[in-house]
C-alpha cells in the first residue's frame, strides 16, 4: 500500500459458514466508485439484509439471508478504493490514486492480511465486484497475477456482476 500518504483500507470479513478452511476466499469490492463494502454485506451477498416486508417504523430490524456467498465462501468485503467507507489516507496525495495504484493497493492488502491469517494462505482467492469493480477488479487480479512477489496469493480468477468495462 502507500506508506508514506498512510493510505488504510477498511474491511469487514465473514468465514465461510460450511468449512472456512477450505471454501474460497473472496475478495469483495462495491461498485460506485466510492461505495462502502456495507452496501455488499447487507444489500447483495452478505449474511445480513434489513427487513424490508417487516419494517413498521423506527430501526429497521437485521435478518439472515440465506442465499449469501458466506454459506460456501470466506469474504472480505473491503472499502475501496482508498477514499470509499472507512478506508482514508492520513496524507491528501493519498486519496489521489489510478487504477492501476488501485490495483497496487489491493494486491498489497491481501498480502498483508494472508501474511496476519495465514490458515487462508491455500485457498483458492477469487477477487469480485459489481458495477465500477468491473474497472479495478479486474486490474487487480492482473496486478496480482503479474507480480512476482505475489507468491503468496493462491488467486484463481475474478468475478464481476453487472460491470463498468
């Protein structure tokens, strides 16, 4: 990632609810730009939706989804690029990023994060997203893939739903 701006990116993560072990781990970015991973987790493939038919007034109650991707799938749903949700750079320069620093940023957020969970190091990794994503996403599995201290990462492919190309 970018050190020297302190570019931090934001991510929430749920295990796979058959076998975290051996279930792909997904890399999951919203669309927008600049939507937060909390769209992905309560509005497309996450384990919680709000519910919609019983809502009456006040809060809105949280329910199980039961077609989410965390059923057969490990997934961080990560705020990105930098400047989306809770992800920011202590630096302005920071905020300033292509796609392909984008791309730079994600390869070296699954590093880290595989290098502090190493029991998700042999999952197949798949990195997903809908609408913009269909931009970064597939850069960062270029970026990924073309990387020779990648190493670490058991990348397997990459998805995208209704995407930007």
């Amino acid at each position: 990632m970018d050190e020297s701006n302190g570019v931090r990116l934001f991510y929430y993560f749920i295990q796979s609810e058959r076998s975290p072990r051996e279930d792909p781990l997904i890399l999951w970015i919203t669309g927008g730009p600049g939507c937060s991973a909390l769209s992905g987790l309560l509005f497309e493939i996450g384990p919680l939706k709000f519910d919609v038919a019983g809502y009456t007034e006040g809060f809105p109650r949280l329910v199980y989804f039961e077609d989410s991707w965390t059923r057969v799938s490990n997934v961080i749903f990560l705020d990105a690029p930098v400047g989306t949700g809770f992800s920011y750079a202590r630096e302005e320069e920071g905020l300033d990023v292509s796609l392909t620093g984008t791309g730079t940023h994600l390869r070296v957020f699954l590093q880290r994060w595989i290098a502090d969970h190493p029991e998700f190091a042999s999952n197949p990794l798949y990195i997903g997203g809908d609408s913009y994503s269909g931009y970064t996403v597939p850069v960062a599995a270029l970026e990924i893939a073309d990387q020779p201290d990648s190493a670490g990462l058991n990348l397997k492919g990459y998805l995208v739903g209704n995407a930007g190309t």
